[in-house]
C-alpha cells in the first residue's frame, strides 16, 4: 500500500504539492484525524442520547438519531486515516478517552451525577493511556 508521501506524478514530483511532503507533516495530519474521529463518537453518543426517547415511540424518521448514525460512519473513515500512520497498537487505546468525555458531556449536558465510581474508572482508563503512550515513546514510535 502506497502511503501519500510515496504517490508521485509522471515527472517524479510529488503529486499533492509539486514537492516532497515530510513524513512529519503527514504524521501530524494523522493525528488530526484520530482526534477528529474521538470528537466525532463522543458528539454520535450525545446525538443518540438526545435522540434515543423519540426513536423508541415513534416511527418517524428521527433527526438525532440520523446525526449519530452520520458520526458514526464519518468516524470510520477518519479512524481509518488515521491508521494509515499511527500503530494500531497506540491510537485504539486512545479511543478510551472517549468515556471521560462522555462522562463530562453528559454531566454538562443532560445534568447526569457523576460519581466516585465513575471518577476512580477513569482515573485508571487515564493512568492506562499514560502507560501505553510511555511504551510507545520508549520504543521509538
């Protein structure tokens, strides 16, 4: 598989920019996408949640139903973006980060209690991350 520094015009200039891309550059863009992937899921479950009393009750088509559903798929394909240049191994641990920003949207939007419970699982889900992040640094990726 051909990764975007490596596609190249006729006349061996690089085809995005008339010059050579950094890896660097591309990395960063990578990164990009896995946050704009995470912002995506947390805002589908909120849509869902908001969503998720109508859809039940009725058989019309439901507007926050649909957006979670549009997130999801857009997620997917920024997911896989993503993946393009992060290991697999670093940016699915990432995607953990989703339950401390579920948690504070639905405390901040629907006025949900936040408890001990849920503070001390996310404690360890961060405490987690921290050393799957320290791995990969260690080993160079």
């Amino acid at each position: 598989m051909k990764k975007i520094q490596d596609i190249q015009t006729a006349d061996g200039e690089n085809a995005m920019h008339g010059g050579e891309i950094g890896t660097l550059t591309i990395r960063r863009l990578s990164f990009v996408f896995l946050a704009s992937a995470l912002l995506l899921n947390v805002f589908g479950q909120i849509a869902a949640r908001l969503g998720a009393g109508d859809f039940v009750t009725s058989w019309q088509i439901n507007l926050w139903i649909f957006v979670s559903y549009c997130c999801l798929v857009l997620r997917g394909f920024l997911w896989a973006l993503s993946l393009r240049e992060i290991p697999l191994s670093f940016a699915y641990p990432m995607f953990s980060v989703n339950f401390l920003l579920v948690l504070g949207a639905a405390a901040l939007i629907f006025d949900e209690r936040i408890t001990l419970g849920n503070i001390l699982g996310s404690c360890c889900i961060m405490l987690g991350l921290g050393c799957i992040a320290l791995g990969e640094k260690r080993r160079g990726t």
